[in-house]
C-alpha cells in the first residue's frame, strides 16, 4: 500500500470508531436527560473529553482484525471504542490522582468542574475537591461502559466471553500499574527528593524505584492495556489462531514499553514543535521514567536530583538536567531500551504464525519507534 | 413461615452469597499475586471493605427471585453478588467523595492506605491523598468486576442481557445521585451555613435544596441501586411477567425512599444503642436530609443552622438541634413522609399481579419501616 492508502485506511477506521463513539454518547446523554439537566451536561463533558484523542487503541483493534482477515468493521469498531472508553476512564481518574486539571492544554474533567464552582464564589480547595469528585464520578461512568460497548457489537456466545476477558485483563493490569505508580511517587519522597526517604518502608522497598521497577509498571498501568490486549482483542475478533494471539500479544507488550520509553525521551530531549508538548513538564512533575530511574545514585546526579518535581523549574536548569543525563549516558541507555523492545517486538512480528498482512500492517509502527531515537 | 424458618432461609441465602463472593475473591487474589505482593494486598484489603456487610441488596434480590418461584440459588447468588460489588465501588468512591478515613467504626480503604503512608513518615497531607488515590483504584475494581460477576452466573442470552440492562441502570442513575449530592453540599455552601450562598449558581438553583430535591437525590443515589433494580433482577432471573416486574421495581423505588428517611431519622433522633451509630455524626458532617431540608427557611431554624456541619459540634448543642426540629415540626413531617412512601410501597405489594408469596416475603420489610417511625 503507499502513503495514500494507508491514510485512507487509517481515515476509515477513525470514522468508524467516531460513529460508534457518537451513538454510544448519544444515547447515554438522552437518558441522562431524563434524570436532570446538570447530569445531561456531566455526559457532555465526558463526551468531550473522549473527543479529539487519537483513538490509539481503536486503531491497534482494528489494525490487527482487519490485517488478520477481519471484515465486520463495525463490530471491530465497538470493540476499539471499548477500550477507548476504558482509557478515558483511567486518564480521567489518573488526573484525579496526580491532581491534575488539564490535559492536551484544555481543562480536563476536574478542571472544568473546579472552574464552574470558583466562577461561582466557592474558595479554591473546596472547589478542587469538587472538581475532583465529578471526575471520580465521570470515570466511573466510563469504566462501567467500557463492558456495554462489547455488547453493542453484536458478538456473542465464546467470542463475546473471550474478548470480556481481555477487557478484564486490560482493566486488572492497569490497575496493578496505577498503584505501583502511586506507590513509587511515595518512595521517592517528597518533590524534590532524588533518593530514598523514610516513606521506604510504606511499599516494602527501599530507596528510588530502579529501572526494573520502572519498565515493569510502565508494562502494567500502559503497555497492556493499550497495544498488548486491543491487538489480542482483534485478533480473537478475526477468529484467529491461539498461537497468532499470543504472537500479536508480544509484539504488543514489547512495542508498548518501547513506545513508553521513547515518551519519557521525548518528554525531556523531544523537541517542542514536534511533540506539542513542553519538555519541562514530565521534569516539573516529578514523572517517574527509565531516563531518570538510570541516573538516580550516579555521582553526576546529585547536582540535579533536588530539581526534579520541582514546579518552578527554569529552562536553564532543565537544560542542565539534560546534559547531566547525557553525561550519565542515561539518554543513551534509554535509547538503547527502547531500540531493544523495538527489536523484540519485531521479532514477534516475525513468526510464521502471522500473516504478511501483520507484518505489513505494523512495520510503520515499529519504525517509528526506531525512528525517533538515535 | 415462622421466625424461626425465616432466620434460616436468611442464613440460607447469606451463606450463598458470601461462598460466591469469597470465590470471586479468591480467584482476584491468585491473579493479582503474579502482579506482585502490593497488589494482592491490595485485593486483600478490598475483601476486607466488601465483608462484614449485611448483604443487603443480595437478599433483595434472592428474596424476590424465590418469591417467584425461582430455584436456581446459585444463579441469584451471582447476580446478588453483582450488586453488593457494585454497593462496595460506590461507599468506596463516596468516601473519597466525602474524605471520609472511617466507615462501620473501623478504617476503609483510603484510611487504611493513609495510615501505611503515615507510619512510614509520610506527612499527613500527602498520606491522605495517597489513601484516597488507592481507594479510587480499589473502587473502580469493585465497579469493573460487578458486570463479570453475572457472566459468572451462569445466565445466558436475552437473560443475561436485561440483567446487565439492570446493573447498569443501577450504575447509570446513582451516579447522577452522587452528582447532586456534590452539588447540594457545595450549593450549602460552607460548612455550617445554612442558606444560600454565592454557589448557587453553580448548580444553577438557588439556596439549599428542597425536600422535593432531597427526595430526588436519595432516590437516584440510594434506592433504585439497592432496592428497585436488585428487586427487579431477581424478578426478571425468575422469569416472572414484566407487570410483575413492574409493580416489584415500585414496590422498591418506594420502600427504598422511606428507608433512606427512615435512615436520616435515626441518624438524628435515633437510639445510639439500637442504630449502633452517635446521633452526632449525620449533624456534624452536616448531611443532607430530608428533615433539614424541611426545617430550613423557618424562623426557629436561625438559632442553630449555623451549627449543622460543625466538626467540634457538642452534645448539648446537637441536643437542642433536636428540639428545633421538633418545634418545626420537621422530625413530624419526616416521619409521616416516610409512613407515606411505606404505604406507597405496600400498595405496590398488594397489586394482583404478585403473587402471595412476594407480600409473605416483604411484609416484615415494610413493618420494619413503619415499626421505626413513631
């Protein structure tokens, strides 16, 4: 296929997954009318915080059904609209977590309704907490859909049941992921803090997450839920071999910790224009990444550790935590992380047991990968 | 039936329940232990928050699925199960919700999860979110798994479709319930005022709400999750008409009403030895009821409004909370409102289209209300 094709695929499958998506909010918004106008507009704003993404896990479902032989489309999009409805539910509550109010630049849940409340005279904790408690509220309305929309599809008796238990699957490893993620930014201490604290004991291991530590819970809160189970979802859908499944679900679990790693790169060396996003903020955050996880108990480290999280963070010293990560070969060992998962992902992609089509299907995935580390 | 035959069906369909939910928890645990210990502990504590309950909404469901005749208990059991990790998700989250550390005496996940963080040296603040970030995972486990539990029943087809169509009403509208009630505790403004505030135009009406919102609110929040769909499931599990459904999910959106008032009542004027609760509690956290509602706005109100809320509140003032009440004659309203939705309920029972053994079997439900209210 050239470029043209390919776009055209990918424009195909979006529209498909923006209908399911439409039909399933629309319905939710007429019954949430029937209960009271405030409810109708919280299923607005949950409407509008599921648009505009890039349907990531929409596209691994579909990709993968249709590469395998798959051509009920639609059913394929409701099963990638499930999974993009699971997503919304764990970033809405991931913000909750990380007191977050915005994301992708607009106000996310918390924030909308924490501005609706302090426009209104309510002091600004109190209106937090309020924003807060919608967002709990809105991502609890997402999580419990997310099973509906497999219902929807049409599918049922064994396939139905398998592809609820990749869901579960999906939903009980993120979960897994989210907690380690909670209990990481405990046992690095407050912001600020590079080394281990007494906070230690709280998780049962001591001192700064290692990179282990970290790769394993980016595997768990991101990498299954959002290539290795869509990918096996499709590929159960297209009625594909066991052996076909399980070969799509490492090459999904490799891609998705490479993907992960070059994020936590391009959070801190990316280049703004492209990534649309500051490469202070992961810094000013604190966010726990290999590149860090590396440097942490290096000699040269010491001189930064104390600005990590820090939420007045300058660009001068963002530029010098870059250049101790360099001279603590911390980029260089990430970069070489993410080129091995890439490998491994490719040589998953390999087996015989999947088609050409496969191959053909997500080489451009692995090489974008490739291609955004050195 | 005598008492004593009741106590045994009761015991009966208790043990019932609780071999499904130990199944269920059992099998979670065994998964999450490969996901490493934090996370089986995780599970573990979430067991803990789930036991120790009166199953209610379980019996409710297996008390009118026998009623009508069905026999299969473990299928009802399943189905019952369904609703009590649905009731585990929403106390879960409405802790969070309402920064609650403490439920039935002892701690819930979020204060257990802060007192980990605290004991390692974790500061108070942070601790606290901590235990909350855990409690929003931990809910949205309990939420998620509530749908498998009925795949688990057994129940297939149309069947189980109608049953996840109940879940999920369920779901859909106390989420709307726990919306007004974010919303009613910011329109109440700050702790401790009882009228109007500059927040009212949060939520777009003004000043505290109404009995006639109260009432809404109770019923989204409360009485269509654990009385009217529990009622309805096991109805539609024993296959009985949709009239019969019909008057079941009456009787229980009724009953239900009454309970919750009959619930504020006894938070307020009830005997400490009997509810096992402090009559301080509902005053102090300034809970919104029905009875507040009525006594709002009354010119004997004034001296003690601004007391409701107060965290430090005494006994003798909670005392004179009362006699206001009772000079407003809001505890007599409350009490001949909840008479009202008893009656309401009772009629429900006597329609012709349930049979005889439904009234046997809810008779002592709605004497119960009616014994508790003067």
């Amino acid at each position: 296929m050239d470029t043209h094709e390919l776009l055209a695929v990918s424009e195909r499958r979006h529209q498909q997954v923006e209908r399911v998506l439409a039909a399933f909010f629309s319905d939710s918004h007429y019954r949430a009318k029937a209960l009271g106008a405030p409810y109708a507009a919280l299923w607005e704003t949950l409407e509008r915080n599921t648009a505009g993404g890039k349907r990531f896990r929409p596209r691994m479902v579909m990709a993968a059904y249709e590469a395998l032989g798959g051509t009920d489309l639609d059913a394929a999009a409701h099963v990638g609209a499930a999974f993009e409805l699971l997503h919304t539910a764990l970033i809405v509550h991931d913000d909750v977590i990380d007191r977050d109010f915005v994301r992708r630049g607009g106000v996310n849940v918390s924030g909308r309704y924490r501005d609706i409340a302090t426009t209104a005279g309510i002091p600004l904790p109190d209106a937090e907490h309020r924003g807060m408690s919608v967002a709990i509220i809105a991502g609890d309305l997402a999580l419990f859909n997310a099973y509906r929309l497999i219902d929807r599809s049409g599918v049922d008796g064994i396939l139905r049941t398998r592809l609820h238990d990749l869901l579960d699957e999906a939903m009980f490893v993120s979960a897994a992921g989210e907690l380690y993620d909670v209990d990481f930014a405990l046992r690095s201490g407050l912001p600020g803090s590079g080394t281990g604290t007494a906070a230690d004991d709280a998780t049962g291991s001591p001192g700064s997450p290692t990179v282990d530590e970290i790769l394993e819970m980016e595997r768990l809160k991101t990498a299954v839920y959002s290539f290795e189970t869509p990918l096996q979802a499709g590929a159960v859908l297209a009625a594909a071999s066991p052996a076909a499944v399980a070969a799509l679900g490492t090459f999904g679990r490799n891609i998705g910790i490479a993907y992960q790693i070059v994020d936590d790169l391009l959070g801190v060396f990316g280049d703004e224009r492209d990534t649309g996003k500051t490469t202070l903020g992961d810094l000013r955050e604190g966010k726990r990444t290999v590149l860090l996880a590396h440097a942490v108990g290096r000699p040269e480290w010491g001189e930064v550790a104390g600005l990590i999280g820090s939420p007045e963070l300058t660009t001068a010293q963002a530029r010098r935590i870059r250049e101790v990560l360099e001279e603590t070969g911390s980029r260089r060992f990430a970069e070489a992380l993410a080129r091995d998962f890439a490998n491994r992902a490719w040589e998953a992609l390999v087996d015989p047991v999947l088609p050409e089509a496969v191959r053909e299907e997500f080489r451009p995935v692995v090489a974008s990968v490739l291609g955004r580390v050195r």
